[in-house]
C-alpha cells in the first residue's frame, strides 16, 4: 500500500477546504516543478488563529497534507503555526512516499506565507519571522473544487 489510511482519509474528505471572505492572512505558493498551487486563508485575532482554510490546485497528497496542515495550525498561535514542519505534517499523516515530500513542503510554505501576509499588511517585514517564501502570483486564480 503506497499511502497510509490517514493520507486517503484527509484525501477523501479533506478539512477546512474553501475560502475566508475576511481572512486577514492569505498566501499562496506553488511548487514549480509539478505545477501545483495552493492558497491559504487565515483569521488571526490576537496572534492566534482562529480560523483557516485552503485551496488547492494539486495532487492527492498535496490536498491531504494542507488538510492536516490546517487542523494542526487551528487555534494555535502564530508561534506555534511557524514552528510546523512538513516533516511533522507527514508523521501526523503516518507517513508518505518519498516522491510525495515535496507535497508536504507546499502546505509548509502555504502556511508560512499566509503568515507572512497577515505582517506585511500591518506594515511588518515578514522575513526575519517568517523567512524567505517563493510565492507565485497574486492575481493567479485558483480553480478548485
Ligand atoms: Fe506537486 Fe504533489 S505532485 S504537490
């Protein structure tokens, strides 16, 4: 069996799937190898965040890894969210191929850049918190159901 139950359970039924119209912190990234793009969408209040949501244009581990990605990041502080790794976002899945990493590392980057724009519209440099992000361009649409 090459996925885990989890990785077909968070692919099946992903979590948090859709948009926040009031988000506060959005970030999109793309993977430019596979082509894949995923947008995040966060209500932070306090540093915490409250709610999160994401889309993706993207393979099947790139869907169950944002979905774990969000349930782990939920009502957590941005602190804690910045500290999430793929690597960790791959353990909570059980696992995934190792072709499917880099899957992984695209919902690390959705978050971080979603993190990154919640700053950046408060007029903070983002990059000594949140680091370098390779973020694709806004005005790209997402189709994704
Ligand atoms: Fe590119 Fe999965 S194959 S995100």
């Amino acid at each position: 069996m090459m996925y885990s139950d989890k990785v077909l359970d968070h692919f099946q039924n992903p979590r948090n799937v859709g948009e926040i119209e009031d988000a506060n912190a959005v970030g999109l990234v793309g993977n430019a190898k596979c082509g894949d793009i995923m947008q995040m969408f966060m209500k932070i209040e306090d540093d915490k965040i409250v709610d999160v949501k994401f889309k993706t244009f993207g393979c099947g581990a790139a869907v169950a890894t944002s979905s774990m990605a969000t349930e782990l990041v939920l009502g957590k502080t941005i602190d804690e969210a910045l500290q999430l790794t793929n690597r960790a976002v791959m353990e909570a899945l059980d696992g995934l191929p190792p072709v499917k990493v880099h899957c992984s590392v695209l919902a690390e980057q959705a978050i971080r850049a979603a993190i990154s724009d919640y700053y950046k519209r408060q007029g903070i440099d983002p990059e000594p918190i949140v680091g370098k992000i390779e973020e694709v361009d806004h005005d790209h649409e997402i189709a994704c159901d």
